[in-house]
C-alpha cells in the first residue's frame, strides 16, 4: 500500500494566477511533489497544496512532509512572503494518508463581512472613546489587533500574551528586597571564576531594580480581576516560555 503526505498552505502575499499546477522533483525527496489549488478551500484566501504519493509507509511519508514544511518555512521568512500551514489536517499542517484523503472539515469559513451598520456603530464607539493612551496601553492595542489577522495560532497567541505583559510594567523593588539581594550577592564564593561572578552579578542587579515580569503581572491581575485569573494567565505565560524556549506548542489556542 503506497502512502502520500499533503501539506496545505497560503501565503501572505496574494496569488493572482488561478491555475496552479507544477511538478517537483528533488534528490531529498524519493517521489515528486505536486503543487496545486486543494479543492474544498476557500478559494478568495488563497490556499494552496503540495502533494507527493508512492512512499513505502507512514513513516517515510510523514519524515518527506516534514521535509518539506521545515523547507518552505525557512524560504517564505527568507523571501519574505509569508506562509501560514492548514493545521486543520495535523500539528505541523502535514496529512499522512493511504489511498484517498480524508479530512473531516476541509473547508475554512468564510470571514464575516462588516455591514454598513457594523461600521458607522464602530466609528460612532471610536470617537465617543478617543483619548490618549500611554506608550504601554498603545502598544497593548497594537498587539491585540495585529494578533486579529490571519496568522497561526501560536503567532496569535504570542501577540496576545505580549498584550497582556505589557500592561503589567514592573514595579521598582523595595529597599527591604534590595538589602537581601545585596546580601546574596556578597555571598558569592571568593573562588568563583569571573565568568561566574559577573553573570550572577548582573543577574542579582536586574533584580535588585525591578520586580520579575512574573511578579508583575500576577500583582496586577490579582489586583483588577482576581487571583483565579491570574494563575489562569499564569498559565498561558507558562506555555509562552515553553513555545519560545523549548518549541513546545501551546494547548487549547485554536
């Protein structure tokens, strides 16, 4: 039984030519790769698919998908274009199959048109609530509303965590705290190297001035909606470090 693997995608640029179809081959992959429109799509979003069949099992299938993904990644930021994979079909936006593919919701919904009504309401709100914003609370917005546009779940999520942080600034340590940093710091071992010394020194110094992102928020979120909500956001913030530091994707943010 031959598998296949197919990786449907767009760009963020948009695609002007209506039919698509082009064959690749390359020594990295044992089969051709097909590009061409995925029926079923949303065609006015501009999604595209590439398709290569005839691999002995899922494994080799899955690991020439991943190939690829991992190489259209690199050259859409490269280019810069853009590509946002349809993860509809799986974690990395790869589908393994054998024999037809089946997916159980191969549609995108439409976006949901703005009515004129929608509109002058919406103008309406913005002039009754202009007023100025400080620097955090601008930048706050500006993140929320770019996190609103088609991009992946996981850049979204990043943009809104990031609201949130910035509208938690860090408040400058009591001099209570900087005595016991400064006492931590006098405890360094005489014999520690000076790679050593300086890296826990400016460490402590960064503390000693202002409280940690972490102390940050959970104060202010504490303060304003609760402490439910803050070990909630804790949470979120959590996966954020996991997804940044250690490319574990976060859960639950489709």
């Amino acid at each position: 039984m031959a598998y296949c693997f197919e990786a449907r995608f767009r760009m963020a640029r948009p695609i002007t030519q209506e039919k698509l179809e082009q064959e690749f081959q390359d020594p990295k992959f044992k089969r051709p790769l097909e590009l061409f429109r995925p029926h079923g799509m949303n065609t006015l979003d501009g999604w595209l698919a590439v398709k290569s069949c005839g691999y002995a099992d899922n494994a080799e299938a899955k690991t020439s998908g991943a190939l690829f993904h991992d190489g259209l990644l690199i050259v859409a930021a490269k280019q810069p274009v853009g590509v946002e994979f349809y993860r509809r079909v799986g974690p990395d936006g790869i589908h393994v199959y054998s024999g037809q593919m089946q997916l159980s919701d191969p549609e995108l919904p439409m976006p949901t048109p703005q009515t004129h009504d929608n509109l002058k309401e919406m103008m309406a709100a913005a002039v009754e609530s202009a007023a100025s914003l400080t620097a955090n609370r601008r930048i706050a917005a500006e993140l929320l509303n770019d996190s609103l546009f088609n991009m992946s779940p996981e850049a979204s999520f990043l943009l809104r965590v990031s609201a949130v942080e910035a509208l938690c600034p860090q408040a400058n340590q009591t001099d209570a705290f900087k005595a016991i940093v400064d006492g931590v710091r006098m405890s360094i071992p005489e014999d520690a190297s000076p790679s050593d010394r300086d890296q826990i020194e400016r460490a402590l110094k960064t503390l000693a001035e202002r409280q940690s992102v972490r102390s940050a928020y959970l104060a202010k979120i504490k303060s304003l909606i609760g402490n439910d909500q803050a070990k909630k956001f804790d949470g979120f913030y959590g996966q954020r470090s996991k997804l940044l530091h250690e490319g574990t994707r976060p859960r639950d943010i489709g």
